[in-house]
C-alpha cells in the first residue's frame, strides 16, 4: 500500500492501515515541508503514537513540553495527552507515524486534506467535527 495524502506543506504515505493490519496498527510516513505545522493541538483516547525521525528536524510540544526530532531519535505520545508538531528548520523533515491500535486510518486525512483543499478558508467548525468523528479531541486553547 502506497498511498499519498497531499496537504500542500504536509504529504502523508500510508505504508499499512487499520484495514491491512484488522485493527492492529496504522503505520504512515509524514514530510513536514518548512514552516508546516499541525494547526490544532490535540489529543486522542483510542490510542497512542509514536514518531521516528528519518530526516530533517521536526519540533513536537507534548504535554506542554518542546522536543526536536532528527533523525533515528523517537518519541512517544500516550493517548490523552495534548501534543502538535511543526517544522521551524529551512528543509523538509520525515518521520514514521505508527499509531497502536490501528483505529485511525487514511479516511480522517483524505476528508481533512479535501476541507484544507476547498480554495476557501477551512470551515473551523468542519474541521472540528472531522476531527471528533474520528476521536481527534481539540485542545482547548492555552
């Protein structure tokens, strides 16, 4: 499976989802171009996340607290914790996203990257409801 989402400043390459693995695993890559970032912070209580850096250096705030990732370095992000990511450097930068149990899927990034695609300011209150359905839970602001 080779599967690319394009969000414009964030491509994502699913290697294996909920539906090849029954439920066990969903395993994407993610390039984060310069100065992309994940606009919401969030969090999500059906399962837990962790990112391997493969190239470039991404910046992930977890629980409040920054963390550069280059490559071979990892962290993990225990579900019902607050966290978001973004790219400050002048290069792209590559990780491996795997999400345990697999419950996620490309669906949720397809119906996002068509809300982000539309040729008009994203709808806040949509992408919020996208979100929810598939158990993203939006940080409230800090």
């Amino acid at each position: 499976m080779s599967n690319i989402i394009d969000f414009g400043s964030l491509q994502l390459r699913f290697l294996q989802s909920k539906d090849d693995t029954a439920g066990s695993v969903d395993i994407f890559e993610m390039t984060l171009q310069p100065n992309a970032r994940m606009p919401i912070p969030h969090y999500h209580d059906r399962w837990d996340e962790t990112i391997y850096g493969l190239s470039g250096v991404s910046t992930w705030t977890i629980d409040g607290a920054q963390t550069d990732l280059g490559p071979g370095e990892s962290v993990f992000i225990k579900r019902g914790v607050v966290h978001g990511f973004t790219n400050r450097s002048a290069g792209p930068a590559t990780c491996l996203c795997i999400l345990s149990p697999g419950v996620l899927g490309p669906q949720y990034f397809r119906e996002m990257a068509a809300l982000l695609s539309a040729g008009t300011p994203p709808d806040p209150a949509k992408m919020k409801e996208t979100m929810l359905r598939h158990g993203l839970v939006p940080a409230p602001p800090a």
